[in-house]
C-alpha cells in the first residue's frame, strides 16, 4: 500500500509576513535561507526559516534538533538551503 503524504501546515498559514524591500510588488525572494530536516521516524520533513543568511540557519539549527530529538525523532538528517518552501511539515502515514 502506497503511503500519501499529509500536509501539516503551510508556510502562508504559518508564518508571518515580513517587508521585502526593494522588490517589485508580487515578486518573491528566492535569497532566504532555510533549515530542512528529514527523520526517519516518524517519516517526517520540517522546514525552520526564513534566514537571512547560512550562516545564521546553521546557527539555529542545533535548537531544532534538540527539540527533534526530546520528541523521540529518530534518523535525522540536516540540510542548509535555499529555498520557498510551499509547506513547513510533510509527514508521511
């Protein structure tokens, strides 16, 4: 049986609207960065953001882990990216 993945929230219903400044009306940022995790177990994918910079990804990264981690997440893997996500969590059944 093929498993279908269930969105758990979208970026628009979850965070909040930030000026972008000196772009056209309409246009999106492309240059944000974001912390992508995946786990194993559960079968998840989680997007934390939007970053400024790599660097300060990465610097928050740790923090989600943890959080990952206490919540019995198991098999997980990090990635600093650019990115416009369209959900914050996709979770597998």
């Amino acid at each position: 049986m093929q498993q279908k993945a269930r969105v758990i929230s979208t970026v628009d219903e979850s965070l909040p609207k930030r000026p972008q400044q000196g772009l056209p009306r309409g246009s999106t940022d492309d240059s944000t960065w974001w912390v992508k995790i995946v786990t194993q177990t559960p079968d998840c994918t989680y997007f934390f953001g939007p970053f400024e910079s790599a660097g300060e990804a990465q610097h928050h990264e740790s923090g989600y882990v943890e959080d990952l981690e206490q919540e019995g997440a198991q098999g997980i893997a990090v990635h600093i990216l650019q990115d416009q996500p369209e959900t914050l969590t996709i979770y597998d059944e």
